[in-house]
C-alpha cells in the first residue's frame, strides 16, 4: 500500500480501507467545554472502523501540580492505547476531527513523538468525508491486539526551565498559536492570566487550513513561516493540544528540528515567576 505523507484525502482513505493492509484510524473529536460531546457524535456516526480517541483520557496524561491542561502521557500508557486500536509497527495510522485538525494533530504529533512515523490527517476530517457521501457507520469496533513498540523521540520537546533559559538568551524563534486576542491578553477564557510569553510571534493555528478544514498547500505553509527564516522553533499554545497544528504545518512546508512546549501557556501563566507579556507585540 502506498503510505502518504502527510495528508490523505476522503477519496483515498476509503480506497486504502478497501486494500489489503487497510489503515487503523481513529476519530479524535472533541469539544472544550463538554468533554463528552467528541464521544458521543462518534456513538452517533462515524468513519467504518475507526476507533474513538478522547483528548483526556487517550491523547493527554495526568494532571500535575505544573505541566498545564494536557500532559503528554507516559510513553507505555500511549503504546497501550495505539495498540489497544490494533496499530502494528509500519502500518498506516489516520486520525481525523472536525475541528480543522485541531484535536487529530495532537495525535499525528504523540505518534510521531513517541516513534510512530507512519501517521497521517484525513485532510477536511470529518465534514469533507460526509459532504462526499462517503459509508458511516454507528457500529463500534471491538478492542483490537496491535503491537506496543514506541520510544520517545528525542528533543521534540522543551520543559519550563529549558525555555526559560533558551528565551533568556535569545537563542530560539517562540510560536505563539493561539488566536490574537488571547495573545494580545485583551480576552483570557481558561487560564488565571492574560497574555504571551514575551519574545513570542504570534501565528494562529487556524490559519493552517481554509474553513472547510483543508490544509494549505506547501508553498503556502512555507510563506506562513517566512517571518521565522529557516531554523528550527518551539511552538506553543494555550495547552500543547492546537500548537500541533502548527507543527503539522511546518511539516507540510518541509521543515524540522521543531519542538513543542506541552504545557504551553497553562503552565506558564501558573508559575508566580514566569514574566507575561501584553498587546499585540512580541515584547
């Protein structure tokens, strides 16, 4: 079977699953706010054979007295997950949401990150498989034996203190990939304080994909980064979860050496000693 990249299409997702080696793929929905929604429009309706990932529970660990809204999980408990879908080693992996990537590129990056290369988004997700009138299905399939063969994938990420001393010396391009009012500190919905990391660039996630929910194409994903020259850069978010959207972003536009801050800014506005930065400026 022919692996895509990055992105597959309805189209091509539905003739993979009709092959010989057809993909694992799971359903990533999610609403903040009402942690049981994903789930139950998955019971509802969803793509034949996926399985259903819950940010929380699957995509993110125990919370801590520091690491923000969603740690990353421990490298066993996500190889128990993957396999608990019935993912072997080298075979096809596809999330998808309806969400403009928003949730299924938390996967694409834990995948990645933990070892698993062959990874990829239903680019449109959800609503471009049923705007083609593609099968759905309520039937939910049973827990499958797949194989647990992950390992954390070295410097794909950046702790507090790290951050801190690398931002200290200037000595790394900061992403800041929440929308601008939440940036700018002039709106706060979830966390105790308003604004950015200071030296932080502002480049909201959503505008990786148009409003159906499809990924811009190469050229225009490298003209989103022009501002960041070619190196390397830490991305953030309000919790790590939608910074991998960016991350999908700079894949697609052919970079690497990129690291994300997991607890993003909901570990950062929690530390008394964290300096914050206002307005639309990097400061």
């Amino acid at each position: 079977m022919s692996i895509p990249r990055l992105l597959i299409g309805p189209e091509g997702l539905a003739a993979c699953m009709a092959g010989d080696d057809p993909p694992v793929i799971a359903d990533c929905r999610f609403v903040l706010g009402d942690a049981a929604a994903g789930e139950q429009a998955y019971a509802r309706s969803h793509v034949p054979g996926a399985h259903y990932l819950h940010l929380d529970r699957d995509l993110s660990g125990p919370r801590g007295a520091t690491g923000g809204r969603h740690p990353l999980p421990a490298p066993e408990v996500f190889g128990s997950t993957l396999a608990r879908i019935g993912l072997r080693p080298g075979q096809l992996l596809v999330a998808y949401d309806d969400s403009r990537g928003a949730w299924a590129a938390r996967l694409w990056w834990l995948a990645r990150h933990f070892g698993h290369t062959d990874v990829c988004l239903l680019d449109g997700g959800w609503g471009r498989w049923t705007a083609l009138g593609l099968p759905v299905t309520e039937d939910v399939p049973a827990p499958a034996a797949g194989v647990r063969e992950l390992w954390p994938a070295g410097g794909s990420t950046i702790d507090f203190d790290a951050l801190s001393d690398e931002r200290a010396r200037r000595a790394l391009h900061l992403i800041d990939s929440r929308d601008p009012p939440r940036y700018a500190g002039t709106e706060e919905p979830i966390d105790p304080v308003g604004g950015h990391i200071p030296g932080a660039l502002n480049l909201p996630w959503s505008s990786a994909c148009d409003q159906a929910g499809r990924f811009l194409d190469a050229d225009a994903q490298r003209e989103r980064w022009r501002a960041t020259g070619n190196g390397p850069v830490v991305v953030y978010c309000g919790s790590g979860v939608t910074a991998c959207v960016n991350l999908f972003s700079r894949a697609l536009a052919g970079f690497s050496g990129d690291r994300l801050y997991p607890g993003s800014w909901s570990d950062w506005s929690a530390r008394q000693d964290a300096p914050v930065a206002t307005g639309p400026e990097p400061g």
